[in-house]
C-alpha cells in the first residue's frame, strides 16, 4: 500500500465511524457479551465498537475536551507536581521590576540603622512648607520643618505631619484607569497622542488644562512651552477654599494683584477681621511663630501684643485673643467700617452695632492710632473683597505698610479670580468646546460649586484625565484616571507665602508607578517625554548663571534657593471703591458661612487615618463633620448635645441631627454647640461627605460642597435647620469643658500679672514618705508655655508619626478608647458668645513619684535612672492599675490588636527605633525616650555631655510657636531649668505631691483695661 | 410555733426527736437516694449558663478584653466589681464554719458544710476575673514570685500582687479546711453507699477514716487547728482586696475606712448569700428539722449588725469628704449623689441600709419569705455598691477633660450572668454528691442537745 492509500483506508473507517452512532441499548448489550476485562484504551481502538467515541463525546463533553488535548494523564501529573513545586519558589519572587542585591560596596552615608535627613516641601493651597524628612534605609519615616525654610522654621502643620501615612496609603491608586477599568500608561499615552494630534491642528483649541492653584517656576515655565505648541489651549485653577476675595480685594485696592505679607514680630496692635492667620494660608506657621514671641512674657518680657480678634466662628487666632468679638459674617464689613470712620478713613460710614460694647471701637482705635506703624489689620480669606481692600486702606492709614505689612508679586503663578476661572471652564464643557481636558491633582466632582455640576458637564468631553493620588469621584467621572506620584516620590518645586523657592526632592521612588505634574506636561510637550528631576533641573538650569551644580546642591542641602524671596513692591491705593461696601445680609433665617474641616481641609486628607482620628481643635470630635452654631441659637431652636447612655462624655455624643436647607438643597448633618461662635450664624465645614475617599474616608460626615454655590461659595443667607427628631452620634474625645472651679488653666491678665508676678504659685506639699529622688545630671523635664499653645494639634500628630501611635476608628473612639499620647484639653470660660476657649496640651508628666509605679504587679512601669517613667511593653500584662492611677489619664490601653501588622506598606512606615504594640499592653508618652538614647549616644561617642537643647522632642521639634521646652532639670544653667524657675511655672495637680516633671507656664492675656 | 415567734434564740438548733440514725439517714438520703427532678431542671439552667460563660470566655481570649465596654479613663468595670463581690460572699462561710466554731456557737453546725462550699466556689468565680480581666492572661503567672531565668519580680509594692497571695491563701486554706470538715462524713457516705464506684471514690476521698477514738481526736484537733489558721483570713482577704482601692490615689478609692467598711460589707453579702440559699434548699429538700427559725433569725441579725457597719461606712465617706476640705472628695460625693451614675447610689442605698431595717422586727426575722426576698435585695445593693465604688470613682476624677462614662456591653453581662451560673452549677453538684450538712457534728449536736435521745439509740440495737 502506498500512502494515497492508507489515507484512505483511514478515510473510510473514520467516516464509517461518523455515521453509524451505535445506541446506548446496542453498546450495553455488546459489553455485557464482551466480558473479558480491557483497558478503555483497547476499547476505544477497537474497530469493532464503531461509534463508541462519538458516543462518549456526546455524553461526556467536559472529559471529551480533557481527551483531545495533548496532556494526558501523566503528563498532566507531572505538570500539576511541578506547578506545586513552582508555586512555593512564585513566594520567594521579587517584586517585579527589582533587582534585589547587596551591596558591594556600602554607598556614602547609608549605616543600617541611622536615619539621614533630607529637604524638601509639601504645598497646600499652592504655599509651600519646607520640610526635612527623616530617610531610614531609603524609607522616609518622619517629616520635620526645615528650620532654614521662611513658612516652616522647623515647624510644620498636621497636613504636613499627615503626609506620610498618605505616601504609604494602601487605598492609593496603584494603576491606570480607563473608564473604571485597569488599562496601562502606554495605552493612555497612546490615546493622548491621538487627542493632541487633534488638537494641534486647530491650533491648541480644544486643549483644556484644570490644575489646583500653582507656585512652582518649573510648572510655569513648562506651561510656557505648552502655549508655545497649543496656543489656544486653555488653563484654568481652581482650589474650592482659594484666595479669591483677597486678590479681587488687591485689584480694587492697587488695581493689581499682590501677595500681602505681616510681619508680627513687629505688631504691637493686631485687630484680626474674621482671619484665622495663625492656622490658615501660606505664613501661618511663621506668623504663629512671630505671633506667639511677642507674647512670651515668661522670658521676662511685659510688653505683650494685643489681639483684638472678630470671628464670625470660634478659630484657634479667635481663641487667642485679648479681645474677642463674636460677629456674623456679613457684619465684618461693617465693623470694619466703623473702625476705619474712627480713624478717619474718608468716604466710610460707620454702621450701629448693637451687640458690641459700646466703647470697643473707639477703645480699639485709639489703640491701633496709638501704635502706628506697629499696628497691624488682618482679613480672613472669607471675607469679600471690600473687607479686604478697606483693611489694605487701614493699614495704609496707620502707616502699617512698610512695616508690618509688606506687599510681593504674587506667590502663585498665574493669580486669577478662579471661582471664575472654573466658570469659564464648566461653560466652554458645556458648550462642547472641550476636547481634550486634563485635570492635574484636585476633585472638583466633588469641591466645585453644586450649581457647576462638574460630573454632569464632564460627560460633554471627549477626552478627559485625571492625575491624582487616589481613584476619587473626580477620576471616575472622567475617561482616564492617572496615578499621581506623591510629593514625597518625585521632584517638583514651590515657593513660600514671601516667595522663597524650594526644591522638593524625592525620598522614595514612586511606590505605585505615579507620575508627577511635570511629567504629565512634558508628555504634552517633549517628543521625548522627561523625567521630573531633568525637567525641574534643567529649569533651575536656565535660572543660575555659572556654577550650576555647586549651586544647585546648597539649594537642596538648606533646602531653599538663595535669592528668591520676593522684594517688598510699591503699591498705590485707590479708594474709588470705598463707598461701595457690601450689604450686610439680613436675619432671614440663618446666615452661613462655609469653612473648611480644620483637620482634612478641603477634603484632599480624607483618607487620611491620622487627620481623621485627630480631634477638631475646639469642638474635639473625630470622623465626622458637624454644623456649628452658638449655644444661643441651639437653644431657641431646641437643639441638644447629650452624654449617650450607653457611654459618653468621653467617646459617644448624641446630638440632633439636622436638616440643612439652604438655596433648594438639603442636606442632613448633627449640629453641635460651639462656645464662642456668634448667634443667628451657622458654620458649615466642607472636606466630609466623601463618596470615594477610599477605605477610611468614604462615606464619613456629610459633603457641605453639596449646599456651596459659585455665586456666593463663602457666605450667604437663608439658610434653615429644621429638626429631624433623631439623634445621631458623634465621637469626641473631650466632652466635659468645664474646669469645674479647678486650678488646671492658670491665666491671668498682663496687668493681674504685673500687680502679682505670683498668681500662678500656690503652696505646695513638699514633704514624702518616699525616699528623695535621684538627682544626678541629667534628669529630663520638658516645660509647656501655655501663652504660647494656640492649640494647633500639630505637637499631637508629631508624636503618633514618631511613636507609631495607632488609630483606632470611630467605633473605638465613641467608646473613648482614642490611642494619642499627647492631648490638647479644651476648657471653656465665660459663656456663650463670649466664651473664652483655653488650650492645654497633656502628655504624660513623667511624675517622680509616679502613682502609676507604685500599683503595676509586675514592675512594667518604672523609673529610670534619669528621671522617665517608663514603660516596658514586654513585660505588661494590662491590669490597668496604672491608668487607674493616673490622675492626668494619659496612659493609654490596647483594648484591642489596634497596631496594624497585616499592611504591607504601613510596616515601611514606622519609626524603626519605636515598638509596634501588642494587643492588651499599657503605652503612653515616653518622652520621646529614643531620641533622648540617640542623644545620649552620639555624646558619648564624642565623650561630652549631652548638650542642652540637642535632644528634641517630637513635640517640641512640631510646635509652631515654641511652646514646648525640653532638657535636663539638674543643670540650673538649661533653657528648661530657666524656665522651671520662673513666676509662672506650675505643675498640673501639684497637691497630689507627684512632682511632676512636665510643668506649665501660665497664661497671661493683654485685654484694653479700657474695654 | 407561737413561743418560736417570741423567742426563736430559745428554740433548738435541731428538732426533737431525732436520733444519730435518724440525722445520718436524712442527710446522707440526699446523696445516696435517687436525684429529684427538681435538681435537673434546676442544674441544667445553671449549667447553660455557665456554658455562657464558657463562651464569653473563649470570645474574651480571641478578641481581647476590648470586649467588654471598659475605656479610659473607665478601665476597670464590671471584671473587678464581680471579683469584690464574689471574694466577698465568700467571706461568710468561713465566718460561719472557723469563727463561730471558735465561740462555740451551736447553730452554726447545720450551716456551716454548705456556707463552706459556698465559700469555696465563690472564690473560685471571683478567682477567674483579676485572670479574666488581664490584657495578656496567658502571662498571668507573672504575679507569682518565682525565680525566673531575667531576674524579675513582681513588684511588691502592688496591691494586686498582695491580693494574689491573699486570695491564693484563702482559696488554699478554705479548700483544706472544707475536705477535713468532710473526712467523717465521706466515711459515713463509703460504710452506706452501695453503688460500687460511689463506695470507690467516697472510699478514696474519706482517706481511711475508720471512725476510732484516734481518729476523732486528731480530726478535732487539726479541724481546729485550721479553724483558728482560717480566723485572720475572714479579716485580712477583704482588708487587703480593699487596699487594690484604698493604696490608689484616686477620690473615691483613696480611704482609710476601706479595709474595716469592705469586711463588713464582705459578711454583709456573704450572709446574705447563705440565706438565698438555705432557704429554697431547706424548703427543697425539708430541713427544717435542721435549719430552724433560729438558724434564720441568727444570720438575720447578723446581717443587721454587719449592714449597719456598712452604713457607717457609707456615713463616713460622705462626711470625710466634706470634712476634709477636699475639692475632689467634695465633687466626688456629690457627684456619686447626684452625677450620672446617682441611680445606682440611691439603689445601693435603698438595697444596704434602708430595706435591712426591717429586720430590727423579729416577725421579718423569722419568716423565710421575707428573708429570702431582702438577702436577695441585700446581694443586689452590695454587688451594685462595688459598681459604684469602681466605675462611679473612675468615670470623673481630677481632670474634667478626662472624664468619660462606662456603659456594659452583653459580654460584661454574659460574663457576670456565667459566673453566677457557674457557682450555682458547682453548688447543685455539691448538694447531690456531698452531704450539705455535717451529718458527724449534728450527731454530735444530738448528744449534746438531745442526751436521751442518744440513750435511746445507744439502748437499741443497729
């Protein structure tokens, strides 16, 4: 047979076989005669059994599948024993795209175990913060303020204490997103060829650019070469809490925008109109500082500034005041016409107050006249514009400008009215003139005004992205979403509220592949897309002269660029507009005004653990967000805040939840009464309400952007709250803020103090049955300036960034079980509108007889030889006893495993010279006991005493306004020895006999003996 | 009846007509004879409840003691309260069996077998909670002194390491104290069992007891040996369970009347445990013969005189702290009057010192009824007193920032409820596997109260 033939043979079998399908009745039968025991294989191969196969195909369709493939059984064993044996070596695989090496040689500077320092700056609202930021082998661990920075001087904020927990997030976004769908950069960078390729036909048009508010020169420079390519694209900015009505106020005013600097370091006489200036906008770390060193009569000074503060919702510069007036928004501008009539502003007309002390303004102008050139006037960001230009118009009068008030360019680049500028953009979207449009950082699906409806206009758009550190509401509603590179992951740059320029420099590569701002545009411009450091390099390239190199690294070692502070300009004030002032608005109702969440800002921190869990400066809630209003008004609308039942005081806080309506829109929220704010006046804070936030922040509080309208984004009136008969609860971790007639705030005013250097001291016990302490040197003691606390919180985030606190969640907080070691207790004086707020920062006060020591069982806490109790964790069994004891209650009890173990990027995050904590062990306050260690070794190394000053707290490192003093008590000649021995010292419940070694400087306020 | 009402310290501690046989038989019926189905039913609820307890427990050890509602600054609660209070009910049935033995008090004689297993199983709750309550119990050991291999120890200006001795020692003491009490009686239960393992495992307990002339002297002996090494206990367990408060600095705890006010309070609680049980049983199983209206109306007095002790505590505090001039002891009283928690003041107050005064009446003494309900009322106010001395004094002391309020979760109950399920569990057990009552001292009482009674018997014979 030839093969033609076998073929065929083959042919005819196989198509015989097709046809003839034998019944399963004729199978059965034939293998019941066929008796004799055959492999199925046989069987099958059998000619006689014609169709059998096509039965059992039929019959057997998923094994028929098995049987056709090539694997066979053996095979298939052997793939499977060999696919277990891979699957164990899959465990031990890198992570892609890394090579994992020794060193070979160990790099420069890098010792496993000493962390390095780096500079750099975090922005918010566009103002730059300098920072320096602790690398442990190549993980940044801790931010500190760079004290070379002008908006930091070593001090930084919460958001900047926060930022690392958002570096390492889990909740970030991690890919590239296409309509919701994971898609990868080379297909994005794919289709924004194809939609700039449109797009650079007609000329740019078409091409939309949506960013925050920008200081960086690089990013200007590059939007510079993006007009170059696309001169008709488009750029607009918009941050939801922005400078608005400050720059509108500089055009009425000088017919220019300009940047508005204080210098408070000279200000005798501060009247602030409704600014927070201490805790907002770019200078309020510096202007805390300066703010803060001219009242510090601890040093011996008796001259003492004097703030005369009109807030329309307590802040933490309204608690700081001497004076305090509680005032309805839209009643600012009238006050401040009042005092400009009485210095005699011309073309102002004073409006009657009813409220105010009928001596206060003139009281107030005969101070600030008094102090010309010395005096200062402050407008909050709230406030319209006329506020703004009369204040620029008071100032001038008082021969403030040039002295405490200088006036600069502008920091940011390309300062517009961006309520306006996001108009403009929500209008050209909704007449489709948008093509392509990319949105660099921000949410404004959810911060822009209600009536844009930016989601709704955003389907209009063809080709639509948005670069951010999280998959939020603003990624969702566009085509694309991008995965930001995190400040601390990427080179960018920015100036300070002065216009000082710093390059912020990565710490870390990008954890999830992000991309920074600069990189996004150069994809617009460059043939060959750039790396952020060879774009902002070659950008400060172009800026230096010669030497760039030896310039460029003093820049990134001191962390700020030489000679880039901006000049004190000349201004011309008109006063064309000073007839015009707004109207004030009537009680129709309630008047609102919106705010942002003193702990999440805008919103941007949502995610953030840390932000969430720390308490609101004076309300001490967590998690949530509430609508405030003044006792008064809760109690005329019949509004009550409760101890829960089930707990409280501490923790659960029931308190009426409200209907918020305001223009058409309702929302629902629970109220709470703030001491201080004004009555007939409602406080909404925005940041809460989130819908993708992520894990932590979705779906906590209420969004007030909801109710915010671009015509009237800051205050309005008509606002109604109507009860909704339930009762929701709040977390807080002060309820209680009443001092209950107790000495625990000693303050007194400058004139009481003059009279009586003494108030503060009162007798003490100065007897123990227990043997005297150990005194040899050093013996640690910190002292806590309460003139100088404004209550800012940021010596609270310090200390759980350093001392891997956990958080614990709102569950947990509700049932007081909050984990900080350091607490900012509230109290409240005086009642009502005039409620005076006092700060008291508590932490552990390391007692020399320490009632903690005597009653732990089994010598878990102790007291060291230099004077810390300490805390042994391994040892601690959680009786309790100790906290018990604790008559401050700052120990602080893991009720539950709280210290995260699981999260793979959280375990990169913690100070590795700081334990994690178990379930069901005591901590508390350590005095920071490993930077003291560090201290201790580094001087013994270069065998010397540790140097006063040397060891720094955390909290201490933190503060803005100094308050925080630490060192050894034993030598007189320390800074906190100084202090110890000064008239104001005291010690929080002295007549327990505890001896505490934290002790406090009394409060002295400068009120007008004349008001 | 009518001459009982009168005078009831007159009436015999056993009924007439009894004989040695006749007191052995009725006692150890209850053991030896078939189970009611009352004590099925009864112990089964028991015994589901104390299964409760099992499971809280087991949940406690997965999750941690963030189970229950303690806080800051609220961190003890429920856990320690059940502890004093449970520590303290024991106090009453090595009063019954030690001191009154010492004095030669004859009624104490039918009481004083189940006041003792009383006392051995409330120690035994009250000993799980300072475990229970640990944030690591499984490093519970570490309160013991013992020589480990870093050369740590306890640290012995602790309260709590006091309280682990002294519970530790009474637990001990009470145990040994009990099985000696019972040595003559297991016999007894041996030489009439007639299962064969009953007689095994009564044989194996009684030790040998062969009822002989040495026998019963050493038995006296070494019982009153124990008697007087248990005495100091009665006073110095809750004297030093009270420094755990009184050592604190804390308003509310920091008190030198503590130690002599908690014995009070302990005997106080404690008796009236005994009565909340002996009066159901008595009327369960018919002991009245045995347990008479002068039982009843001797504790009741007891618990009179230790109640108003009590309340001479309760004066005490309040007056100390306006004495004292104290701004903290002065917010603490009046807040413990009048604060959040003043519901629970008023109960304790109601429960302790005003409803016992109706036992000045020998009509309330001497009728069970009643009796049972103010015991069970007095159990209440006494476990309420420790609540508020606990978690009243916590919840605001010196910083108002700081104060916050404990609310129980359902694992704070479930735990407390197990306990108590889990002492009556133990109790039924008892009731049916050993005599409730000493069947060798009621002979001996017989004699001495009864003598031809015994002439009787000893004229017959067996």
């Amino acid at each position: 047979m030839n093969d033609f033939d076998v073929f065929q043979n083959v042919r005819a079998k196989v198509n015989a076989a097709e046809s003839a399908e034998p019944s399963s009745e004729e199978l059965r039968a034939r293998f019941v005669q066929d008796s004799g025991a055959r492999e199925w294989n046989e069987i099958l191969a059998s000619e006689n059994v014609a169709g059998l196969e096509k039965f059992l195909r039929r019959d057997f369709p998923r094994q028929a599948t098995l049987y056709d493939s090539t694997i066979h059984r053996r095979a298939f064993l052997k793939l499977l024993g060999a696919g277990l044996a891979l699957a164990g070596l899959a465990a031990c695989a890198p992570p892609q795209g890394e090579k994992i090496l020794p060193y070979v040689e160990q790099p420069e500077r890098i010792l496993p175990g000493l962390p390095l320092y780096y500079t750099t700056a975090m922005t918010l609202g566009g103002f730059a913060t300098g920072l320096l930021v602790r690398s442990d082998m190549g993980r940044p661990t801790k931010i500190e303020g760079n004290p070379n920075h002008p908006a930091s001087l070593g001090a930084t904020d919460i958001f900047g204490q926060a930022a690392i927990l958002t570096l390492y997030d889990p909740d970030r976004s991690q890919t590239v997103l296409q309509n919701g769908n994971a898609s990868t950069w080379d297909a994005f960078r794919a289709a924004l060829t194809n939609a700039l390729n449109a797009a650079r036909t007609s000329g740019g048009a078409g091409l939309y650019i949506l960013t925050p508010a920008v200081s960086s020169p690089t990013f200007a420079a590059q939007m510079d070469s993006v007009y170059a390519q696309f001169p008709d694209a488009q750029w607009h900015q918009y941050e939801p809490f922005n400078q608005d009505n400050a720059r509108t106020g500089s055009q009425l005013a000088f017919r220019e925008i300009v940047q508005t600097r204080y210098d408070l370091a000279r200000a005798d006489v501060i009247l602030s109109l409704d600014s927070d200036f201490l805790n907002a906008g770019g200078g309020r770390l510096r202007y805390a500082r300066d703010f803060a060193a001219r009242r510090n009569v601890a040093a011996g000074q008796s001259d003492m500034s004097r703030l005369y503060a009109i807030s329309s919702t307590p802040t933490l510069t309204s608690t700081q005041a001497d004076n305090h007036i509680a005032l309805r928004a839209s009643l600012v501008a009238g006050f401040a016409r009042a005092v400009a009539a009485a210095l005699g502003v011309s073309g102002v007309t004073a409006p009657e107050f009813e409220n105010i002390p009928a001596n206060f303004i003139p009281a107030l102008a005969r101070d600030l006249q008094a102090h010309r050139g010395t005096s200062l006037v402050v407008v909050g960001d709230e406030q319209p514009p006329y506020v703004h230009a009369l204040a620029h118009a008071l100032n001038d009068t008082l021969g403030n400008v040039g002295t405490t008030v200088t006036y600069s360019d502008s920091v940011h680049v390309n300062p517009t009215d961006e309520f306006a500028s996001l108009r403009a953009l929500v209008d050209d979207m909704n007449a489709g003139r948008v093509g392509t449009l990319l949105i660099l950082g921000g949410n404004p699906v959810f911060d822009a005004p209600v009536d844009f409806d930016f989601a709704d206009a955003l389907k209009r758009v063809p080709f639509s992205a948005h670069l951010a550190l999280y998959a939020d509401e603003t990624s969702r509603a566009c085509a694309w979403h991008l995965p930001q590179a995190h400040f601390l992951e990427t080179w960018s740059d920015a100036r300070a509220f002065d216009g000082t320029a710093t390059i912020m420099q990565p710490l870390i590569a990008p954890l999830y592949n992000g991309v920074s701002t600069h990189e996004m545009l150069s994809l617009l411009t460059d043939a060959a897309p750039r790396a952020s450091d060879a774009i902002v390099k070659a950008f400060w390239q172009t800026q230096a002269g010669s030497d760039f190199e030896t310039r460029w690294r003093e820049a990134l070692s001191t962390g700020v660029v030489p000679n880039t502070t901006f000049a004190a300009r000349p201004v011309s004030l008109n006063t064309a507009w000073i007839a015009n002032a707004p109207a004030e608005l009537p009680i129709e109702s309630y008047e609102v005004i919106f705010r942002p969440d003193p702990t999440l800002y805008d919103g941007q921190f949502a995610n953030n653990a840390w932000l969430q869990e720390l308490p609101k400066p004076l309300s001490k809630i967590t998690w949530d967000n509430i609508v405030a209003v003044s006792p008064a008004t809760a109690q005329r609308l019949g509004f009550s805040t409760t101890i829960s039942a089930t707990g409280g005081e501490h923790g659960q806080v029931e308190t009426t939840e409200v209907q918020v309506t305001y223009k058409g829109r309702t929302l629902r929220a629970p109220i709470w009464i703030l001491p201080g704010h004004p009555n007939d006046m409602v406080t909404l804070y925005a940041g809460y309400g989130r819908t993708h936030a992520g894990n932590v922040g979705t779906g906590a509080g209420y969004n007030a952007y909801a109710l915010r309208t671009a015509n009237a984004p800051w205050m309005g009136a008509g606002l109604s709250l109507d009860d909704t008969f339930q009762r929701v609860s709040v977390a807080t971790t002060q309820f209680h803020d009443n001092m209950e007639g107790r000495d625990l705030v000693r303050h007194a005013t400058l004139q009481e103090f003059l009279q009586n250097p003494n108030f503060a001291q009162r007798p003490e016990p100065d007897i123990s049955l227990y043997p005297p302490q150990n005194r040899e040197s050093p013996q640690w003691g910190m002292t806590i300036n309460l003139n100088s606390c404004i209550g800012c919180n940021a010596c609270v985030l310090a200390c759980q960034a350093e001392n891997n606190i956990s958080t614990v969640g709102k569950s947990e907080v509700l049932r007081a079980r909050e984990m900080h070691w350091l607490r900012i207790d509230r109290y409240v004086e005086g009642e009502g509108e005039n409620a005076q707020v006092l700060h008291e920062p508590v932490l552990c006060m390391h007692c020399e007889y320490a009632p903690c020591e005597v009653v732990c069982p089994v010598a878990a806490t102790t007291h060291s030889p230099d004077g810390l109790n300490e805390m042994t964790y391994n040892r601690c069994v959680g009786t309790r006893y100790c906290s018990n004891n604790c008559p401050y209650k700052v120990r602080r009890f893991n009720f539950f495993q709280y210290a995260d173990w699981e999260t793979e990027s959280l375990k990169s995050m913690r100070n590795p010279d700081v334990t994690v904590r178990s379930r069901g062990v005591m901590e508390k306050c350590t005095y920071c006991v490993q930077r003291i260690r560090r201290a201790k070794i580094n001087a013994e190394i270069e065998n010397r005493p540790v140097r006063d000053g040397e060891i720094v707290t955390a909290c201490q490192a933190v503060c803005p306004t100094q308050a925080i003093v630490f060192g050894n008590v034993s030598d007189p000649q320390s800074r906190v020895s100084q202090l110890k021995a000064d008239s104001l010292n005291y010690a929080l419940l002295a007549e327990l006999n505890t001896r505490p070694r934290t002790t406090y400087l009394a409060m002295v306020r400068n009120p007008n003996p004349e008001i | 009846m009518s001459e009982q009402i009168r005078n009831p310290s007159h009436s015999p501690v056993v009924a007439p007509g009894y004989t040695f046989r006749t007191v052995t038989e009725k006692i150890s019926s209850i053991v030896l004879k078939g189970t009611p189905r009352g004590w099925y039913v009864g112990f089964a609820i028991c015994f589901l409840l104390a299964m409760m307890l099992l499971v809280a427990v087991t949940y406690l050890f997965i999750a941690g003691v963030g189970i229950w509602g303690i806080n800051v600054p609220v961190a003890w609660a429920f856990a320690i309260t059940n502890f004093v209070w449970w520590i303290g009910i024991g106090h009453a049935g090595t009063l019954i069996s030690a001191i009154l033995l010492l004095l030669r008090q004859t009624w104490r004689t039918s009481i004083n077998r189940f006041a003792e297993a009383m006392t051995l199983f409330a120690v035994a709750c009250a000993a799980l909670f300072p475990i229970l309550h640990l944030g690591r119990p499984y490093f519970a050991y570490w309160l013991i002194p013992y020589p480990s291999a870093m050369g740590v120890w306890p640290n012995f200006r602790s309260p709590l390491v006091w309280d682990f001795f002294a519970v530790t020692t009474y637990g001990l003491v009470s145990l040994m104290f009990w099985y000696v009490g019972l040595i003559p009686d297991l016999g007894t239960l041996r030489d009439r069992a007639h299962n064969t393992w009953a007689k095994m495992a009564y044989g194996l307990l009684a030790m040998g007891w062969r009822g002989s002339a040495y026998h019963w002297q050493r038995y006296h002996k070494s019982y009153f040996l124990l008697a007087a090494l248990a005495t100091p206990l009665v006073v110095s367990v809750h004297t030093i369970v009270s420094f755990d408060f009184a050592v604190a600095i804390l308003p509310g705890w920091h008190s030198t009347i503590f130690p002599p006010y908690f014995v009070a309070g302990a005997i106080f609680s404690g008796f009236a445990m005994v009565l909340t049980i002996t009066i159901p049983l008595r009327a369960f199983y018919h002991l009245e013969d045995f347990v008479t209206v002068r039982h009843l109306n001797a504790m009741a007095k007891v618990m009179l005189v230790s109640g108003l002790v009590v309340a001479y505590g309760y004066m005490t505090e309040i007056f100390l702290s306006w004495y004292s001039g104290n701004t903290f002891e002065e917010f603490l009283t009046q807040n413990r009057v009048f604060g959040p928690y003043a519901a629970l003041f008023w109960v304790l107050l109601l429960c302790n010192v005003v409803i016992p005064q109706a036992l000045w009446l020998r009509r309330v003494r001497t009728n069970a009824l009643l009796l049972f309900i103010i015991s069970v009322l007095i159990n209440v106010g006494m476990w309420v007193e420790r609540l508020v001395i606990v978690v009243g004094s916590l919840s605001r002391d010196y910083l108002p920032s700081a104060w916050g309020m404990f609310a129980p979760t359902a694992w704070d109950w479930a735990t407390f409820i197990g306990t108590l399920g889990l002492f009556f569990a133990l109790m039924f057990l008892f009731i049916r596997l050993l005599p409730m009552i000493s069947m060798a001292e009621m002979r001996e009482l017989v004699q001495e109260t009864q003598p031809h009674a015994t002439a009787e018997a000893a004229a017959k014979p067996e």
